[in-house]
C-alpha cells in the first residue's frame, strides 16, 4: 500500500514533512484568497448595500401586496 500524499511505499519522515509542507502551502494559498475576498469586500461594501437596499424595496412592497391580498380573502 502507498502513501496518497508522496507515492513512498511506507509512510516515513519524508511522507510527514511532504504532507506537512502542503499543508502549509495550501494554507498559504487559503489565507491570501481569504485576504482578497475582505479587500473586494471592503472596496464595493457601498454597491453591495444599493442592491441589497433595490432588491429589498420590491422585495417589502411585493410582501405588503400580498398580506392585503391575504386580508382581503380572509374578511370572507
């Protein structure tokens, strides 16, 4: 049976310090995608709440819409 991480027949010293070296990279990598995502976050916070806010407005008058509807049937 083979190591899944380097192909050595037994895991040893060098299956640990390859599998911890990977991991170290891919956290590397993880955490300066997590770097941008904040940055982009940061950088259009303002348009992101404009169209949480245009979606929301017709979202509520569409709501608002519907309940008279649901009281209009229900004074039946």
């Amino acid at each position: 049976m083979q190591c899944p991480h380097c192909g050595e027949p037994e895991p040893g010293p060098y299956s640990f310090e390859k599998a911890e070296r990977d991991h170290a990279e891919e956290m590397v990598k993880l955490e300066a995608n997590k770097r941008r995502q904040e940055q982009w976050l940061r950088e259009n916070r303002l348009i992101l709440c404009l169209a949480g806010v245009l979606f929301a407005i017709p979202l509520f008058f569409l709501l608002v819409d519907l309940f008279d509807i649901w009281w209009i049937f229900g004074e039946k």
